[in-house]
C-alpha cells in the first residue's frame, strides 16, 4: 500500500510518518508540501513540492498526477489547509479518502458556521463576528484559520481595536474567554461515522499552537461529549477536537479540526495507533483497539541535516 501525506512540514505529518514506522510498515509513504524545506520529506520515502492549496486548480493538478504516478492507494488528512480543496474534488480521488466529506468539512472550518450549527446542541462559548456583543475579556480569532494563528485573548478595548484583522484574512469570530484547563481530543471514526475510539489528553504547554506537553485521560464527559458531536456533525476518519473550562469548571467546545492534530502522536505513544487502525479497516481487517494508557508526553526538538 502506498499512502500520501500533505503538509509534509507540519507535526500531523510527521506524526502519521512515526506512527506508520512504529508498526513497520512496508509500503510507500509520499509526502507533499508547498516548502521544499519541508522536515517530513527527509522522513518519507518519496516527496513532491507542490503549489500552495490556496491555488485551488494547480493543488489539484499536481496532485492528481502524483497520486497516479506514485499508484497511492490512500491519502490521509495531516493538513487542514489541503483538505479542503481535496474534499471539492473527492471524484478524482475515487475511494482513495480518509477524511470526511466536503460538507461537513466545512461546518468545522469555518468556526461561525460551526457555532451555529452546533451551539444549540453542545456546550460550545458564546461566539459573535461583533466583538461588543461578548464583552472584555474576550478570545479574538480568524474566522478560518490553523495553528492558533492570528488568536490571542484581549484584555482591554484597546487590545481588540489593535487586532491586524487584514493580515488573517480580515474575518473575525469573537468569544467568551474560557479560563480555565485546555484539552485536545483524539478521535477516530470509519467511513460511516462511527467514532471508534476517543482519547482525551490535557494541553499541558503548547508552542505555536501545538502540544509540546500533554497527559492523556480519561474523562466521561469529555469522551461522550465528543462522541456525540462526532456522530452530530458526521465525521470520518482522525479528528483533533479542542476544549477549554470555563471559569466554572465545565469544558467547552472551541473548535474542532476533521484531521490528525499535531499531537495525535501522543495517542500512539499511548497504544492507540491511529494509523495502524486505519490500515486495518481499509484492508477488511477488524482492527484491534487498546485502551489508551494514562501516560505524559514531552516533546524536544531534533535536527535534520540537509
């Protein structure tokens, strides 16, 4: 089996790259990104520069050939910027997706468009495009964005009026600050939407939006709540769920990204091989599904020469 990875330079990435390794895999992992300097092309048995997904039509194209040339039997979703342009244009694709459909991609995406569809269901934090309909202190981000770009938790008037809104695309949600633990959930579905296994862990640190420390629980709220939202919003395959307590204590939806998160590794590493699991269904196997350990994670850089 030969498997195709986009955002070759992001942790997704090279946590699906990982994962596969652990399991010795033996088919062919290809990666593509847009940065030819991209770390998951040196940890991939083939890799592509490809253009930028903004440019919806060349992405594609390029893609296309690459999945013929390189006969992929599998793509999985490790960047939150290609999925959407790859999920338009599922046909070309054929059964070769990992991922959820177009549709309810963007019900996530778009993080208005998911507060409305949602907040009547879920406990999600009051989120307005009006930043005077929520009040200071407040939790300003772009409307479609990755990595906690652009986001930040003003204090003061001042601080909201200061937001370079054009730099980040010039769209706006604003929300009720949640002060308290952040969590990010794991979880996994097939292609029905059935959520097979749901690993919580707390965000201990985080560096540019991304796990650098992290424990893995267990909590019944959490995995039922996510669960749940999974089956409302007809999820599939890996998706990164985020949470935050409010000044109360009760966790609360603040987005969710349908992919492999930047820490979904920590899963592996907690005996919930994501990746391994999803190469059994694919195959018609019944996959086996361990119990995550209730382990801490800490994350340190290393180099790649080049």
């Amino acid at each position: 089996m030969n498997i195709l990875l986009q955002g070759a330079g992001g942790p997704a990435s090279h946590g699906v790259i990982k994962s596969l390794r652990k399991i010795n895999f033996d088919g062919k992992i290809v990666s593509v990104d847009a940065n030819p300097l991209s770390v998951g092309f040196h940890l991939s048995d083939k890799s592509y520069v490809v253009p930028k997904a903004k440019d919806e039509d060349r992405y594609i194209e390029e893609l296309y050939k690459i999945v013929n040339k390189e006969n992929i039997d599998l793509i999985l979703p490790t960047s939150g910027n290609d999925i959407i342009p790859i999920s338009k244009h599922d046909h070309l694709f054929e059964d070769k997706l990992f991922m959820s459909d177009y549709e309810a991609i963007m019900d996530c995406s778009d993080k208005m468009r998911f507060y409305e569809k949602c907040k009547d269901e879920f406990t999600l934090p009051k989120t307005s495009q009006n930043w005077y309909d929520i009040g200071i202190p407040l939790f300003a981000k772009p409307k479609q964005a990755a990595g906690s770009r652009g986001a930040t938790c003003c204090k003061t008037e001042r601080q909201v009026l200061s937001i370079d809104y054009q730099a980040h695309g010039g769209d706006y949600i604003f929300q009720d600050n949640l002060p308290g633990q952040e969590y990010t959930i794991d979880v996994l579905c097939d292609m029905d939407s059935n959520p097979l296994v749901v690993v919580p862990r707390k965000r201990l640190q985080t560096k540019a939006g991304i796990s650098s420390k992290g424990e893995i629980i267990r909590d019944e709220f959490i995995e039922k709540s996510c669960y749940d939202i999974c089956k409302f919003l007809n999820l599939k395959g890996p998706i990164c769920l985020q949470m935050k307590d409010d000044k109360n204590g009760n966790p609360k939806f603040i987005e969710i990204n349908p992919r492999f998160g930047g820490g979904t590794y920590f899963a592996t590493l907690a005996g919930v091989n994501f990746s391994e699991i999803i190469l059994d269904l694919v195959n018609n196997k019944k996959p086996k599904i361990n119990e995550p350990k209730p382990i801490t994670v800490l994350r340190y850089y290393e180099e790649v020469v080049v």
